[in-house]
C-alpha cells in the first residue's frame, strides 16, 4: 500500500502561497524517490480548486512542444486543459512542473508564466542543476528554490505512528534532563532501526508493509541502482558511480578527508571538479567542507579541495557499506539494532550527523589542527549559532575521552557557544560539555 507521509516541507510551500501569492513559483531540489512529487501533489488537492500535473517523465510531444512559443498563454492554456481534462480557475489553481529537468523550456517559460498572474506554478527537480540541464536556457529569477531531503527522523517517528516522542525529547533537551538508562536503551533503539531503514518514503513504506528488513534493504538497493543509471547518464567514464560507491570505505578508513584519486586517476583537475559538483548538486550526497579559520561566516573560509562526503540517507549508507553482497543479510540488520555488531561503527553515526544536522537547515563544516608533528585534532561538526560557535565531537564509543574537543575549546575558548559531544547513552552535562545522545541531533 502506498501512504502519503507527513513531510515538513508542506509548511514551507504554505507559507511559500499565502506570502508570495503567484508573484513566484517554487522549485523543489533533491535526489530521486525523496518525495518531491507525492508532497507536491498532496499540497495542489489539498490548497487548491484544481491543478494539472505535468510529469516530464511522460509527457506527450505535444506537451514538450508548447514552452517553444509563448507569444499566445491563452493557447497554451486551453491546451493544457484539454490534454489533462482539468478546468483552471484564475488565482486558485496551480500547475506542476515536475521533473522539470527533462524539459528546460519549460523552466525557462516560467518567468513568463508568473508574469501572466494566472496560476500558481510549482516545478520538482531531480539532478536539476547539471550543466547539460541549463546551460542554455535563462534561469527565471522569478523562481525560489527549496531543498527536499530524505525523512527526517521525526517525520520517521510520524510515519510509524509516534507523535509523542519528538515533543518529550525537546523539552527534556530543553530542561537539560536525563531520562534514565532503560529509557535512553529504547531511544536508541528507536534511531538504530531509522539508521537501517532510512528516510527514503518507499524504503518506510516497504518497511510498514512488511515488517521485514530483508525486503527493506531489497527496496533500498533499487534506489541506489536508480542512482547509479543516473551518474552513468552525466558521466559514461563511470567514475561519478565509483566516487559515490566507494563513500562508506572512505569514511571506514578514518581519513580525515575524501580522496578521489585513490578511486579514479589520471583526471584533470578541472574535470575531477566537475564529477565531485556534479555529485554534489545531486543531493544524493552530502558535502562536509574543512573550514581554515573556525568562526562565524565558516563558508567564506572553506577549502574547496578538501572535504568528507557522506550518502545523504543513512539507510542506503548501510546497504552500500555490504554492496558487495546480493543482499544485507538480515543477522548484520538483527545484531546492529540489539547493539551487538562487533565493528567500529563510528563512521556510520558520523554519516547519521551529517544528514541529521542537514535536515535540520546547518551546513556541513569540520576542522583539524596539528597535535603533534604525526598526528591532528579533529573536530567532527561545526555549528554557527548567532556570532559563536558550537563544536561537536561524535563517538560511538569511548566517550569518556574527548581530546579533540578540549584542545579546540581552550584554543578557540572566545569563540564557542555551547559544546557538544554526540553519542549512545543518556543526556548529561559534564564540565561545560553537553553530551547529547544522538537521537536529539536535530535539536541543537
């Protein structure tokens, strides 16, 4: 059974038409299978008296052919009624772009379109902002864009039912209060079985169908074989594919950045930048950027050549880190939701941060400076808060010891906010140290 989940991104196309009221249209960025489409759809039954829904996917000839003249809207109108049998009332119906990739006129048309104050208008996009999408057509200035990621882990905890576990946890964070050991057991249990699933709809769907995490990590794989077909159309060489599959390796071997050519050599620099763009502007990863100078503004003092990438679900994390089997057998599923997979499984937290923190509206920064003459400190997160900063530091295990985090505190003390070291037990204050269990990631 197909479900349409709660998704916060309905609020935002709310405030998005009771404030801009047709004096913009919206462009909805992200990866395949995120949603983008369902949300939308849900949004133009629920908001309007009508809408038409064009899906550059399966569109007629024709329908591709109306974007190449717009010197008559009116035609262009009532063809669109008449293909798709749908009656448009003027200010309160609303046309959907969607894949609007596969048809740049019509993206262009859209500066025309909002002129004309007729409808609303709402485009989806997928791998929208590749070059070969754009590059020859005039981006429409009248077009605010928004990012969809993957549910995140309250919208997870929406899905299965629960309504009440978000609204405890932000006032236990917010009163700084430990909720016990038995307690903080089932919250972790709780995130482990979001860390295996994901936040992919149809990966959650599956998963409320089936109850099994076979079938799951089944419906998972078909989102990453999606992906792969996507990277071979942008890059036939394969190696977009090969920087993307080999992101768990990278992040296991505890390197303190990505390094692509231990993947694939014998690349330009320039073509090198345009795979790992191409990759980034995706949204099926995400970008964490080492930041020179750890301050407010962190973005003006990023290296642009030295950063961590991570899959921007978790779910489709863990089933990438055992591509190499026809399926995650379900004892690795089994054993990593009773916590008792014997393996290092920090890097897999560390993933869960990055796209916690991003769905939380953060971008991605980190930071290492010299220990000694062989080794570096390394802060894993940096958060801007108003004119301070927030460090975090995330561990799996062995939390008693955070030197990475103390060293950063007394070099840049003037600097910080609040610290924070992200980790698997119950919410506690130790010095000025916040550790936070990372089911609460959202919250800081």
């Amino acid at each position: 059974m197909e479900r349409v989940f709660k998704r916060k991104i309905y609020q935002q196309l709310l405030e998005w038409k009771e404030t801009e009221n047709g004096r913009t249209a919206i462009l909805i960025e992200g990866a395949r299978r995120v949603g983008k489409s369902t949300i939308v759809e849900q949004f133009a039954k629920q908001e309007y008296e009508s809408y038409i829904l064009i899906d550059f996917n399966k569109a007629k000839k024709a329908i591709y052919a109306l974007w190449e003249d717009l010197m008559d809207l009116d035609a262009i109108f009532l063809q669109l009624q008449q293909t798709y049998g749908v009656t448009l009332h003027q200010r309160k119906s609303v046309i959907i772009f969607d894949e609007v990739q596969k048809c740049p006129l019509a993206r262009q048309a859209i500066k025309y379109l909002v002129a004309d104050g007729r409808y609303d208008y709402i485009e989806t996009g997928s791998l929208i902002s590749i070059k070969k999408n754009t590059q020859n057509i005039t981006i429409p200035s009248e077009e605010e864009r928004i990012s969809m990621y993957p549910m995140d882990y309250e919208e997870f905890r929406w899905a299965l039912g629960d309504t009440a576990t978000f609204p405890l946890l932000k006032r236990q964070f917010d009163l700084r209060m430990s909720i016990g050991d038995n307690v903080t057991r089932k919250q972790m249990q709780d995130i482990r079985l979001y860390m295996l699933v994901g936040g992919m709809p149809q990966a959650v769907n599956t998963l409320l169908d089936t109850n099994n995490l076979r079938a799951v990590d089944k419906t998972k794989r078909g989102i990453i074989k999606l992906y792969i077909e996507d990277f071979q159309k942008i890059d036939s060489t394969g190696n977009a594919e090969r920087l993307f599959l080999n992101i768990p390796s990278q992040l296991s071997n505890n390197h303190s950045r990505y390094q692509p050519t231990t993947i694939i050599k014998q690349q330009t620099e320039t073509k090198m930048a345009e795979l790992l763009q191409d990759l980034e502007q995706s949204k099926t990863t995400l970008f964490c950027y080492h930041c020179t100078d750890p301050n407010v503004g962190m973005s003006l003092n990023k290296t642009p050549n030295r950063y961590k990438m991570f899959v921007a679900d978790t779910g489709l994390f863990i089933t990438l880190c055992f591509w190499d089997k026809d399926f995650t057998d379900n004892i690795i599923y089994d054993k990593f939701l009773g916590d008792k997979l014997q393996a290092n499984l920090g890097y897999i937290y560390e993933n869960l941060i990055a796209q916690m923190l991003t769905a939380s509206g953060n971008q991605l920064f980190y930071y290492t400076f010299p220990q000694d003459e062989k080794h570096n400190y390394e802060i894993d997160f940096l958060l801007s808060r108003g004119n301070k900063i927030c460090p975090i530091e995330v561990k799996s295990s062995g939390y008693k010891t955070h030197a990475s985090l103390d060293a950063f505190c007394e070099k840049y003390s003037s600097r910080i906010s609040n610290r924070y070291l992200l980790y698997t037990k119950d919410l506690r204050k130790e010095g000025e140290t916040l550790m936070v269990p990372v089911y609460m990631t959202g919250l800081l």
